[in-house]
C-alpha cells in the first residue's frame, strides 16, 4: 500500500482510538503499552505538535524511567519488577521515545533524531522478538513504514533542492510531512536528454508540463517550484497564473502563508473586467 494512503488509513483511524486518551498525561498510572500505542498513532496520524508539547518536559522522564526498570531487572534496586511485566513496560516506554524523536525529526528535519528513533524501535522489536511475535510484527510493520515516510518527506526530498529551511519548516507546521506519489513522481521525472536534478525542479529545464488529476498535489507542485526558483535567486520573479478571482484570492492565501517566512511577498493583479456576480449587483448600486 502506498506510504500516503496507509498514513490517512491511520489518520482516521486515530482520531478514534486518541478520544479514549483525551485526559492522558504521562504522570498518569496507566497500561504503559496502551500509551506506547498512543503516542505511535499520534507520531504516524502526523500529530506532530503533540509530541513536540512532549519533549522537554517527558522525554527524559521516561529515559529515567527505563534506567529504574533496568535497574529492577538487575536487581540494583528494592522494588522487584516480575520479568515478563518488565519488559513489556520497556517496549511500550521505547515506543513512546521513539515517537518523540521520530516527530521531533518531520518538525526541525533533524536527521539524527529520526536515527535515535530507529535504535529505540529497534531496541523494541528485539524486546518483543521470542515472547511477543504480534508486537514484533506491529513494531516491524511501523518502523518500515516511519521509515518510508521520512525518506519521502520534505525534508529528505527537498532539502537538496531548496536552500531555504524556513520553507521546509512551514511545510512541516502545516502537516505536509509526507509528498504524495504523484509529487514524488514529478521529483523523479527523467528527461530524454540528460539526467535531471530534482526532476521538473532541475533549473537547466526551460518547459514542464504536468498533466495530474484533481486532488493530485499541483497546487503544492508550483508552490515547491517558487521556493526553488527564489532560494537561487532573490530577484527572480514568479507568475502564477488562475482563471478566476476567487482561485487567484485563494492562491495568494496559501502561497503568502507558505512563503512568508522565506521573505517572498506574493501580491495578485487582477484584471477589472473579471467581476463577479455578486460584486456587479454592489456596483449597480
């Protein structure tokens, strides 16, 4: 299944399963796997800004928390912890560190906090390796697809091909932290010619056509294609062109908000002959 279409899978199924946990905080007594799955839905769901709200304030508690488990194992402390309820605990607790890295990572675009993420999913995949097959698969099954994500997120795509970071960090404050297929598929883009770099972004291209269908990301294509254009040269201009005045309007909206951090200004000349309407009524009057 695609990366995307598994992620709005998750994303409905989410909204659910989070309800049960609305009053939820760490310090809360509850089943350590039931909050692991919590917060792993979150992180896939793309609810990256709860997990963010998490990390200062719980990242470390649950660190000090795996320590005083290990330590119970260990028998370096008084407080005995049966073995099979321990290492059920750590699964869920790596489950839970992993997921503030991992949305950590998609929202600053830090690719050594994905890397920690890994080693604590991996730590509990082997965890769940002998006594708990159905959690090794579950763990195995979303450390693949977290994987997929981030090799197809803006950060891993664009960051070659787009200089300015404040860009890439409005995508991810907008949730866009995966490229669907057919955007993908236009930073793939070959020619006959020559190899090209970044697809329909390669800056040695004088053309591009791109024939989608409805729905199919273009409106985000021609936004990646004016930070590209912009990031390798502040004078440049863009022209985007709509059919009517309220796509232009709409259009403006969405580029000044996606584009305001890098210093673009966005302003929409608009033909006086193009009136709605609505606005022929205002005028008879």
């Amino acid at each position: 299944m695609d990366s995307v279409c598994t992620k709005h899978v998750l994303e409905s199924s989410c909204v659910a399963y989070c309800a049960l946990f609305s009053n939820i905080t760490p310090t809360v007594e509850t089943d350590l796997r039931l909050l692991g799955d919590y917060y792993i839905l979150q992180t896939l769901a793309g609810n990256h800004s709860f997990v963010r709200t998490m990390r200062t304030s719980n990242l470390e508690y649950w660190r000090t928390r795996e320590r005083t488990i290990r330590s119970s194992i260990e028998g370096e402390n008084d407080t005995a912890i049966p073995l099979s309820l321990a290492v059920d605990q750590l699964i869920a607790i790596k489950t839970i560190t992993a997921s503030i890295q991992i949305a950590t990572a998609f929202v600053f675009g830090r690719q050594q906090d994905f890397d920690i993420a890994i080693v604590d999913m991996t730590a509990a995949i082997t965890l769940a390796d002998t006594a708990l097959p159905e959690t090794r698969w579950t763990l195995s099954t979303i450390s693949r697809l977290l994987r997929r994500l981030w090799n197809d997120s803006p950060w891993t795509r664009l960051r070659p091909l787009i200089e300015s970071r404040p860009y890439l960090r409005t995508l991810a404050s907008r949730g866009i932290s995966t490229l669907w297929s057919s955007q993908i598929a236009a930073l793939e883009m070959k020619s006959e010619f020559s190899d090209l770099i970044g697809g329909y972004l390669d800056e040695r291209l004088r053309r591009v056509v791109l024939s989608m269908p409805t729905s199919a990301g273009k409106t985000l294509i021609a936004e990646i294609a004016i930070a590209a254009v912009m990031s390798r040269s502040r004078s440049a201009k863009c022209v985007y062109v709509a059919p009517s005045r309220a796509l232009c309007d709409q259009i403006v909206q969405t580029l000044s908000e996606a584009l305001v951090s890098s210093g673009i200004k966005v302003a929409a000349p608009i033909s006086d002959s193009d009136t709605s309407a609505y606005e022929g009524i205002v005028f008879k009057r």
